[in-house]
C-alpha cells in the first residue's frame, strides 16, 4: 500500500499568511520541519503540533548535498511508518532544493506525494513593494543560480535566498552587467514579527545592509531600455523590432534581404581584419556590426511572415546538438579526426544528399574563388580522391605550369584562360597539403605587396612616373631587406 507524503509550504514566517490548507496538514501528520529558524514555529507550539526539525544536519554535514541527502533518508524512512508532513518555507516548488532532490530522487510507486501550496517570498515581496504584477512577467531565481545568461530587465525579477553579506555582493556584482548602479531596486527582510519589509535603495548599496538571513531576498522592477548601460541579446533584437516599426526609423524599414547583403560581407571582412589586428576591441565593435546583420535579417524575416529570430537560434542549436553525439549522446570518439568524420556523415544525412558530387555542389558558388576551391578539394579527399603526397602535388603544380606555357605559345586566349585556372587550381591543392588558408595566405601577401610599393615610394628620389624599373626594383630589394631586419615596411 502506497504511503503519503505531504510537502506544506510555510510562508515568508508570518503565521498570518499560513493557508488553511497548510494548518490543516500540519495537524494530521508526523510534522519533520526543513529548519527551524522560522516564524511560524511559535504558532505550531502554541496550536500544540508537534515537530521535529532537521538543523543539526546542516551542522553535521560537508556540503549541501550531502546533508539533503542524509535529510530525505530521514523522511523516507519515516514515511514507510505513517504519513509524513514536511514543512518547508516559503512555497514548496520555489527555490525549495530540498523539496527538488526528494521529488527526483522518491519512488512514486511506493509514496504518494501531495504538495500544499504556501504564500512564496517573492509573491511577499510583491505585496510589501506595493506594485502590480507586472504584465511582462516575472522572474523568480535563487541568488546560487543567478547568472548573466538568465537576466531579463524587461520584466520583474525577484532574487531568492541573499542569506549573507558575501552572497549579496556576489549578486550585486552579477546585477551590475545588466542595470545602472543607480537603478533603483528593492531588497527585502522579515522583521521582528515575521513580516516582510522593503526598503528602497540604489542597486550599489545592495551588500550595505547590517545583516542578511534566509528571507532576504531582492524586488527588482523592469528597466527603461533607453537608460541600461549594459545590454543583452534580447535588448539588441527589441531595438531592431522598434527600429522597423512604423514608428521606427524610415531607412531601416525601407531595408530588404537584398539590399543587405553587400553590407553582411563587409562586416564580416572587417571582423577579420579585426582578427589580424588582434585589436579586441576592434573585435567586439565588428561582431557587434555582424550580429546587427542577422538580427536585422531575421526582422525582415519577422515582417513578411518568413522567419524569425527563434527559428535561426533553433536551427543552430538543433545542428550542434545532433552534430555532437559525442557529447549529447551516446558515441564515443577517439580524437578529432573522428570528430570530423562524424560531423560530414551527419551533415550528409541532414542533407539528403545521395552522391558525393552533390556535397561539392553544395559549397557556395559565392565564396571566393581560392576558398571554394580550397573546400571542394577537402570535401573529395574525405572520400580518397587525393594524392599520396606532396611531391606529386609539387609535380602536378609543375606540369599544369608547363601547360600554361604552352597555350601561351599558342596565343589561345581562351585555353590560356583555361590552363591559368588549372594552375591557381593545383596550387590550392598545395596550400592544402602544406595547412595553409590560400585566401589568407593571398591575401597577407597583397598588404606585404602594398607595404613594399609605400617604401619605394617614400625612398624614391623623384616621382615613380619618372623612374626606371631598375631603379624600382633596387628599392623593392632594399625594402625586402628592411622587412627582414624587422622593419615594417
């Protein structure tokens, strides 16, 4: 026969604000309280329940976890005798660890759970600040899982379990990357008589208060978008949602996918060139510019019915997740390479594609010319069409050379054309087999190319239009054997 266990929530300590339910409970079972640092525990004694509490666990126990543990081994044991009524603070499904650990860990073929709701710190919180429910929604996070990551300033967020001096500085430091230090918030405590005050104060001052318990917790209001000196993901698609309003800005509105795409390159060009510069700050700015880019696509998506942000975060969300088996299933790998390998049969799959002809195909005819070609021959080697080593590609650089030669002996324009493909062709095939980008590779070559040319104008003695090539050339060399000293030239 299934035995009960009631879980009772007791409130903000307030006897006041204990539900009738929660009395009735209390009276009928063997009561096991979580602590007994509490309001409402002079109210039990006075009504004549009788109690125990499980303080001197924490007192005995090494971590949390450890001591939540020796706690539900106590009322499951006791729970195999008669019913059991746990009594926890607050509301039992809000911030309660222990009540989470019991209902993972509790066989329910054997016990039969029953929850008695109770006025939670945050709804407390609500009713001594005095402000409407918030029709953005609220938040409700304990101070150990506050993080950047969970923060929305567009709605109402209460912050549970600010117990002590340290704590309230950790969250006052967390809060400080998503509202002003001046944003005013309020922070709120049981008093002598168990009810909880608020008093409103700077968000700065949080970690000033003389002393912390289990009942602090934090009231945070919404945030006025315009006056947030940190933003987050959200605040930047909101914008761009304002921004293409029709209350919005005319040239944003006005903006297609189309008219866009010249404006995503040269963001993401100069995300590189940030790279290079291993200018970080200059890097921030430009993702910056390339994330406008794809929140600003994804608008344009929103407005005409396409797509919107949440299909774009899926879509690559769902890609890494089935792309890493490795890690969010039940493959094993052994290095890297395999890593690879599993990624191309899977994109593969996903694909649909049936031939490896249609995985080339599928490479983007508008990447550069170098980095098409560079992936093409990457994805035909996955499947052997490769050579043996690097002396044959050497060789075939040299043969495909000779026939360039050749064509142009003929004076065919045409084949000339067809022969030099072949050629910068072979010697992508190069770059590959000695790891080098050839798009990079060209394209550090052209600034070195640009850097020389300034020299020998700088040095020239007279205007370049005037001198000899000889001459030119002597000051290429001397600008050669400037860069080799370690002169930037």
């Amino acid at each position: 026969m299934k035995k009960r266990i009631t879980i009772v929530g007791l409130g903000t300590g307030d006897e006041d604000q204990l539900t009738l339910g929660a009395v009735k409970a209390l009276k009928r079972g063997y009561v096991i309280l979580r602590t007994g640092d509490h309001g409402v525990v002079s109210f039990l004694e006075q009504e004549g329940i009788s109690f125990i509490t499980l303080d001197h666990i924490y007192e005995s126990s090494q971590s949390f976890e450890e001591a939540y543990a020796a706690m539900i081994d106590i009322i499951l044991d006791k729970a195999k005798e008669q019913e059991v009524v746990l009594g926890v603070p607050g509301h039992p499904m809000i911030g309660e660890r222990l009540v989470l650990e019991l209902l993972s860990q509790v066989d329910h073929q054997d016990f039969y759970i029953d929850i008695v709701p109770g006025i939670g710190r945050a709804e407390a919180a609500i009713a001594a600040v005095g402000r409407y429910y918030d029709a953005q929604g609220m938040k409700i996070v304990t101070a150990s899982d506050l993080d950047i990551s969970n923060i929305d300033t567009n709605m109402t967020t209460v912050v549970l379990d600010i117990a002590n001096h340290l704590i309230a500085s950790d969250v006052k430091l967390t809060l400080l990357r998503a509202y002003p230090s001046e944003f005013q918030v309020y922070l709120c405590k049981n008093d002598q008589d168990g009810r909880l005050k608020c008093q409103r104060i700077p968000l700065y001052q949080l970690d000033r208060l003389k002393e912390y318990d289990f009942t602090t917790c934090l009231y945070i209001p919404p945030a006025d978008l315009i006056k947030l000196e940190e933003f987050g993901f959200g605040h930047l698609v909101k914008i761009m949602e304002i921004l293409r309003s029709p209350e919005g800005c005319p040239w944003d509105r006005e903006q297609t996918h189309e008219s866009l795409k010249q404006n995503l390159l040269e963001e993401t060009y100069e995300v590189l060139e940030a790279i290079e510069m291993k200018d970080y700050d200059k890097i921030i700015e430009e993702l910056g510019d390339v994330l406008l880019q794809i929140v600003f696509h994804c608008q344009i998506g929103k407005d005409h019915g396409e797509f919107d942000i949440r299909d774009v975060t899926t879509g690559i969300c769902r890609k890494m997740i089935d792309r890493h088996p490795h890690i969010f299933g039940d493959i094993t790998v052994k290095d890297a390479e395999q890593v690879l390998e599993n990624w191309e049969a899977i994109k593969k799959k996903e694909k649909r594609h049936t031939s490896h002809t249609q995985v080339l195909r599928d490479i983007p005819v508008i990447l550069p010319s170098l980095m098409r070609a560079y992936k093409v021959q990457k994805k035909a080697a996955l499947v052997g069409f490769d050579w043996d080593s690097i002396k044959d590609v050497v060789k075939k650089v040299e043969e495909e050379l000779s026939e360039l030669k050749d064509a142009y002996q003929e004076g065919k324009q045409e084949k000339i054309s067809e022969e030099l493909g072949d050629l910068l062709f072979s010697v992508v095939n190069l770059a590959r087999f000695l790891k080098v980008e050839p798009e990079l590779s060209l394209k550090a070559t052209t600034e070195k190319f640009i850097d020389r040319f300034e020299y020998i104008e700088k040095m020239a003695p007279r205007p370049l239009e005037k001198m000899t090539l000889e001459e030119m050339d002597k000051l290429w060399n001397d600008a050669k054997t400037a860069n080799s000293k370690g002169f930037h030239v």
